[in-house]
C-alpha cells in the first residue's frame, strides 16, 4: 500500500464537502516541515497557500504555528501509522473461501474465479485449510505458484494468502448433515470463518465468501451483487438433483438464506434462550421464508439469515466487527448468526431469489 501521511486540510475540506479527491505525493515537505504526501483533486496541486479562503478556520490553516514541539512529535509519528488508517481500497475485492478436503472441487473453483469478469489485479484470494486429510493444501500451493509465479502477468492476483488451522474436528462426511451434528459443526465453521477474515482482510473494499464446492455461477456475478450495493447479498444457491425417473431437477439447496415469518417469529417468542435452530430437517420446522418462496416480481428481498456459500459482504461490516457467532445470538451461529448479528448492528441483508448459482451434487 501506498504509504500516506500528512493529511492536510485540503483533504478534510474535501471530504467535508463530499468531493472526491487523489492521493499525491508533494515534491517538498510542507511550510511547517511536516507533511510529504498530501490528498489533492485533480492534477493542478499545490495551489498557492494563499489561495486558502480567509473564511477557513485558523485550525484549517495547518497546525504547524499553535502546536508545541512535543505536539509536533506526536503528529509526524503519524506518518508511520497512517497507512492503517487508510479509507478501503476502491473496488477491492477480497474473495474468501475455507476448505476442508476440498481437492476434488479445486479445478471447478479455479475454473470459476478465472472466468470472473472482474479487474484480475483488484482480486484477492485466502484461503483456509482445516482437518484435510487429502490433497486440498498441496493443491493450493502449486495454484498460488502458478497463478502468482509462473502465469502470464494478466492471470495474476493482487494477494493469494493460504492459511492453515486445523481445529483436529472430525466429522464422517455421511454424518454431515446430521440435525444433532449441526451445532458443533457449524461452531466449528464459524470459527474457520474468523479465523480466515481476521487474518486476511487488509484494505479491501468488498468481501466475499464463496465456498470450495460450487458447480456454477454467472461470470458476471460480482459486478451484479456490487451493482446492488448492499452490507450483505446473496444470490440463491439451488442444487441440480437426479429424480427417479432420470430427469434432473433444480431446488434450493442453501436453506440458510431466510426471512423471519410471523410463524418463525412466534416460535422463537417460545424458545429458552440455549435453543439451536437450524434449517432442513423435517424434524424441526421453523416456518422461514426461503429464496424459492418469492413471486417473481419480488426479484430483491430483505432476509434475516444468509447461507456462506456464496456472500458478497461490504468489508466495513465485518470492520465494524460483525463476524460469525461461536455461541449463539438469536438462536443461530455462524453465517445465520452473522446475518443476525449484522442486522442488529443496523446493517441491510438482503438476498436474490432469481438469480442463480448452483453447489455440486452431495
Ligand atoms: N477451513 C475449514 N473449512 C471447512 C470446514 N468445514 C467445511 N469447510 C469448507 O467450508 C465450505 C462449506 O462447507 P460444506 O461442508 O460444503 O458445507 P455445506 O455445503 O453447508 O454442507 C467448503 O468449502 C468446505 O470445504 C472446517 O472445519 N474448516
Ligand atoms: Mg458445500
């Protein structure tokens, strides 16, 4: 990142006044010694100090004259920890996926990031791999050698971040959709979920989760989220399924993307605080709206619970600390819980039930 200090009044005013502005480098230090980047708009900086309106503020004058020397210390310590305070980087897209004996998906999910019609050089990829017992980490690495090393500049992203945790959490992948398992394990995948975000958000403007075992989804899909331009959105993840007569059959495969009903509701109103709800099993109806329960002229809903596999999330959410619940809020942890989590601290969760993806067959 481009190192940046010295943010002057110029800046300020701008934001202020809601005009954008370019970063620069200035020839010299400023008249007070101090500044050696400032913010500008356009490219005719610096202006004259005396074009500064008599109107300003003395402070929008620059600090130099009523500051002490030990003030003045202080202030050019900044410079070094500016570039942490920095706003997002524009468009930056930061795509998140956790996995777990994942190799045989790999070739899909590099098949699909490479047909993203999105600005390869504001793309980058962390992962984080966890219990695997086959080839998932050696894939990855010689992916991030061929991508970041060996392929033409074009291919290249700006980050590839491979992490590893394990949390030593065995589970039969037979035993994976067991309604008993569904606490731990999805505890066990919201911790993953941190860990990874934690560690790997940086600059970056948008976030999102795509998960290692998607089938299909439209190369114009990131453009289309943003263009929406929600805290947190969803496409609906469906699963192609073979019926009895050989014919295939799409349905919803995420049921973690729903909206509260008045059903859901008074249910909850009933539950002690230490119930876990979860969705998809017969044994445990909660009543929710899922994705392929809208008309079709309702092509953008608002939701109260999001699946992870395929999440666009503005990063200032999971900035302001909204990350996915190991104990339970409302009832829900990991991405039901982050939807929880993230309406209650004001943001919009919102999801699209035509517009589609597709998770492979399991
Ligand atoms: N790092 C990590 N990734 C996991 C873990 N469990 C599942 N995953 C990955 O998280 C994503 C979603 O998990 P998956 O088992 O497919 O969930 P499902 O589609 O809801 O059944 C996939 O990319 C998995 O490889 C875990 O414990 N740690
Ligand atoms: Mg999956």
């Amino acid at each position: 990142m481009e190192k940046m200090a010295g943010i002057t009044e110029t800046y300020s005013a701008r934001v202020r006044r809601g005009l954008p502005f370019r970063r620069q480098r200035t020839p010299d230090a400023g008249a007070d010694g101090a500044a050696k980047y400032i913010e500008v708009l356009g490219h005719d900086y610096p202006p004259q100090a005396a074009a500064m309106p008599s109107w300003l503020p003395k402070t929008a004058h620059g600090h130099g004259a009523q500051l002490t020397n030990e003030s003045r210390a202080i202030l050019a310590n900044n410079d070094d920890v500016a570039p942490y305070t920095a706003e997002p980087d524009a468009d930056s897209l930061l795509i998140l996926t956790p996995v777990k004996n994942n190799a045989k998906h790999l070739a899909r999910y590099f098949a699909l990031v490479d047909k993203l019609k999105y600005p390869r050089s504001r793309i980058s990829l962390a992962f984080l791999v966890s219990d695997s017992t086959d080839r998932t980490q050696q894939m990855l690495l010689e992916s991030r050698r061929w991508y970041q090393e060996q392929a033409p500049a074009e291919l290249r992203f700006r980050r590839f971040e491979i992490y590893r945790q394990d949390f030593f959490y065995a589970l039969a992948r037979k035993q994976r959709h067991l309604r008993e398992k569904q606490q731990e394990r999805r505890i066990m995948m919201a911790r993953a979920r941190n860990y990874l975000w934690t560690r790997a958000l940086q600059g970056e403007q948008w976030v999102l989760w795509i998960d290692g075992d998607l089938d299909y989804y439209p190369p114009n899909i990131v453009r289309d989220l943003m263009a929406h331009d929600k805290d947190v959105i969803v496409p609906n993840c469906l699963v192609r399924r073979r019926q009895v007569r050989g014919r295939w059959k799409h349905s919803v495969y995420d049921r973690n993307a729903w909206q509260e009903t008045p059903e859901s509701l008074a249910l909850i109103a009933r539950l002690k605080e230490t119930d876990f709800l979860v969705e998809g099993y017969k044994s445990l109806k909660t009543h929710r709206r899922y994705l392929d329960g809208f008309p079709k002229n309702e092509t953008i809903v608002p939701l109260d619970g999001v699946g992870g596999t395929f999440t666009l999330v503005k990063a200032r959410v999971h900035r302001s600390g909204v990350g996915f619940p190991t104990w339970l809020f409302q009832h829900q942890v990991e991405t039901e819980g982050f939807a929880k989590l993230a309406k209650a601290n004001g943001f919009g969760v919102f999801g699209l039930p035509y517009y589609y993806i597709r998770h492979v067959v399991d």
